[in-house]
C-alpha cells in the first residue's frame, strides 16, 4: 500500500499501551502491508504499528533480507544476561546509545490467517524484537538507558532538529 511517515519523539502514540487486534480484517490487512513496506526501506531492522500512528499491537521487521510481520506479538522468553547493545530508532533518529539487551528473545504471536508464529533467536534478531514489543507498549529505547547516558540522550534530543 504505501510507506508510511514515522512518528518521532514526542508525539504521544509513541507512549501507549497498543491494543490487541481482536479482528483480522482489511483494515488490519492494509496495516500490514504498509509495516512491510516501510520496514523494506535500508537501514531499517523493524517497524511497530504505533511508529507510524495505530497503536495497535503489529511489528514487521527486518533483518539480514528476512523480512516479515506479526500480529499481537508477546515476548514470550529471553535468556541470557543483559548487555549493553548499541540501539538506536526510526522514532529517534540520529541517536545511538547502547540499551540492555537480553541476547536470546522469541516473540509469539500470529499472522494475517491467524495461525501461530514463533520468532526466536539471538543477535540482531534479539534486539529487534525485545525494540519492537517495547513500542507495543509504549516504550522507547531510551527508556532501557543507564541515568548518565539518557540524560545525554535526553539533551541530544532537545538539540536535534527533528524535535
């Protein structure tokens, strides 16, 4: 359908709890769609529905040319101990910090057919998809940040163009 803007910082969709998708109809169709053409653009690991104003719980993502989409994804297990990971986000542009991240996630969720989808693995894989269930529930990257470095980030927000 179309690739959709990003939200940035500070608009408020960024902050909700999405919703479940409760019916798997067009309009739910279309969101897919446009989540798998604006996760395909380069340089883009993952995209959630509340990053391009539906807070609805949606994600695509992709990574290493693999590219897909889930519906009401839950993170279901990590493993590991968390490690700083260098992060940053479509809806922050031009910061990049490093975030703890578990290093082995899976996702479960469904797709368009409502039939069962499992994500997991660890890696680049991991770190998207702990990044893209945080935006599910209103959450952003900056908010994994030790105090120091998000006071930093904070101020590099405030002295962003974008903002």
């Amino acid at each position: 359908m179309a690739v959709r803007e990003i939200r940035v910082f500070g608009d408020p969709v960024l902050r909700t709890m999405c919703s479940p998708i409760d019916e798997l109809d067009d309009g739910v169709r279309a969101l897919v769609t446009d989540l798998i053409d604006t996760v395909e653009l380069p340089g883009r690991a993952g995209v959630a529905a509340p990053q391009i104003g539906v807070a609805l719980r949606a994600f695509s993502y992709n990574i290493d040319g693999d590219i897909g989409y889930v519906i009401n994804p839950v993170l279901a297990e990590v493993r590991g101990e968390p490690v700083p990971t260098g992060e940053g986000c479509l809806s922050v542009p031009g910061l990049w910090h490093d975030a703890l991240r578990y290093p082995w996630a899976r996702v479960e969720g469904i797709d368009l057919d409502g039939e069962p989808v499992v994500l997991e693995g660890e890696g680049l894989l991991a770190q998207a998809l702990q990044h893209e269930t945080d935006h599910l529930d209103g959450k952003l990257y900056l908010s994994r940040l030790d105090a120091e470095t998000r006071k930093r980030a904070m101020r590099e927000v405030r002295e962003s163009a974008w903002f």
